[in-house]
C-alpha cells in the first residue's frame, strides 16, 4: 500500500493506494497532531510513503517527524524536475517550481500525452501551458481567492465587507458587493484569458484542480475537474522509482 501526500499551503491531501486502486482518501492539517485523520489501516501495512509539498521547511519537517512516528515504511519527499519521460520543465531553475506545480503537470502528462492546461486553484492560483511535444512554456501564479480576500481585509483600513462567493460580476453598489463582485470579475477574467490562450495555442484540454476548481467551472471554466492530480502525478513518480 503507498501513502501519497499533497500538502499545500492551506491543507494537506492524502490518498491510500493498493494494488486495485484508491482505498481511502481524505484531508488534513499539515501542523495538526493528526495530519492524516481517518487514515483506515495500521501503520505495519503501509509500504511506501510519497510527500509534494510546497510548505515551509518547517513543517514539512514536522510532517515527516509525525508520519515517521506512525509509519515504518520509506517516507520520501519528491520536488519538480527538469524533465520526465518527455515532460520538459520551462525553468532553468526547476528546483525553484512548487512541487504540486510539477507533479499536477506530471499527471496531466500521463493522462492527455499531448499539450494541455492545467489550472489549480489552491492559496494560490497557478496556471501551467504545456505544448504538444511535453515542453513546459510556462505559467502563472496569482493569488487564490481567500488570499486575495485576506489582503482586502488586513491591507485596506477602511474595507469593511461580508464575504460570499457571489456568481454575480457587476459593478458593486456597496462596500462587500464591490469586493464580491470584484473577485467574480478577475476570476471571469482569468478563466478568459486561459481560454483565449487555449484557443490560440491550439491546446484542447484544460484540466483544473484544487480548492477552487469548482467555483471556477461554475463561473464558465470550461476544463475537466482533477482533484487528485498532483496525487496522480506523485503517485505515479513514485511506482516509477521503485521499479529503478
Ligand atoms: N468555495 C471556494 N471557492 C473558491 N476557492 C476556494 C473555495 N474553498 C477553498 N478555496 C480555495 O482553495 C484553497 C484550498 O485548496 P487547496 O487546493 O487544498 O490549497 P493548497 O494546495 O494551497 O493547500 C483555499 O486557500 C481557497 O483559496
Ligand atoms: C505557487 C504555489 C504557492 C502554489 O501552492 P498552493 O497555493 O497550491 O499551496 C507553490 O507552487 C509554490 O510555492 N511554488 C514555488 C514557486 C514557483 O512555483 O515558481
Ligand atoms: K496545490
């Protein structure tokens, strides 16, 4: 059985592989004395442990510190590359890419062979174009919506609002419409640009993940829903290393 672990900068994704597919799945806290809730089996039946993070050292280590406490199994940690199996990262600094960056185009790889999108709306917002032949071209980062929110409410002094996830995008007549609306507006914004993009790249699939995904198909985004494609995409390195 192999633990595959997706710790984010707001929470933590863990799925149970066997040899027939997912056993169980579910969510966590990175700093939380459990991280892994719920987790259905003993520890001496785990055989691997794969970690994608892009939490500070700090807690990751605190992570690997837990699990090492619960789990005998090899825990291993895997970072964005420069290349696999066709897969071309576009940084010359690859070590510096977010590791769900690299492992959600690693899935997204997997599946379409060919060039795609991927957008993971977690704390942050990024946006990855892959071309035909694998070349990474590049990506954006932006922030997500609750970051964006936070810093309305904690860098303006005189911004006062209730938050709602409103699917209204006209123009505000009160303090929280403007800031509701206002975050309706840029993310119809970016779910346009990414698919103008789409269009003049001759891209077809866009895949999205994260926290945010579904909000941004039920804004218009028109992309296949991934949850678990950083897992995917780690789970699948992961086979790959045992079998070196
Ligand atoms: N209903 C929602 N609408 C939009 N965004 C959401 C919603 N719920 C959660 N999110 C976003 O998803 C993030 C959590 O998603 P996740 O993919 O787990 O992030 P991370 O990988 O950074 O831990 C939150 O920080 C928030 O920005
Ligand atoms: C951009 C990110 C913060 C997104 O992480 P998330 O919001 O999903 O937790 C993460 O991929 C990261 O820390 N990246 C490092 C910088 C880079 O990718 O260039
Ligand atoms: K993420």
């Amino acid at each position: 059985m192999r633990l595959v672990i997706d710790a984010g900068n707001s929470r933590l994704k863990w799925r149970l592989d066997g040899a027939g597919g997912v056993l169980a799945q579910g969510l966590g806290g990175i700093e939380d004395a459990d991280p892994i809730p719920e987790l259905p089996v003993g520890a001496g039946t785990i055989s691997r442990v794969a970690v994608s993070t892009v939490a500070s050292e700090e807690k990751r280590l605190h992570l690997l510190q837990n699990l090492s406490n619960r789990v005998s199994a090899p825990i291993r940690c895997y970072w964005s590359e420069a290349c696999r199996d066709g897969l071309v990262n576009a940084y010359s600094n690859y070590q510096q890419m977010g590791a769900d960056r690299w492992h959600a185009m690693y899935g997204a790889w997997l599946d379409c062979k060919q060039g795609f999108i991927v957008v993971d709306a977690g704390s942050a917002i990024t946006v990855d174009y892959v071309g035909s032949s694998g070349q990474h071209l590049g990506g954006f980062i932006v922030p997500g919506l609750h970051m964006m929110r936070r810093s309305l409410q904690v860098d303006a002094a005189r911004i006062g609002f209730d938050a709602s996830n409103v699917s209204d995008s006209s123009p505000g007549k009160s303090t929280s419409e403007c800031v509701n609306h206002g975050l309706t507006w840029l993310s119809s914004a970016l779910i346009g640009r990414v698919h103008g993009d789409s269009k003049n790249a001759g891209v077809r699939d866009i895949l999205v993940t994260g926290g945010g995904a579904e909000r941004l198909l039920s804004l218009g985004l028109k992309a296949t829903y991934r949850p678990s494609l950083v897992l995917d995409g780690l789970a699948a390195i992961d086979a790959q290393v045992v079998t070196e």
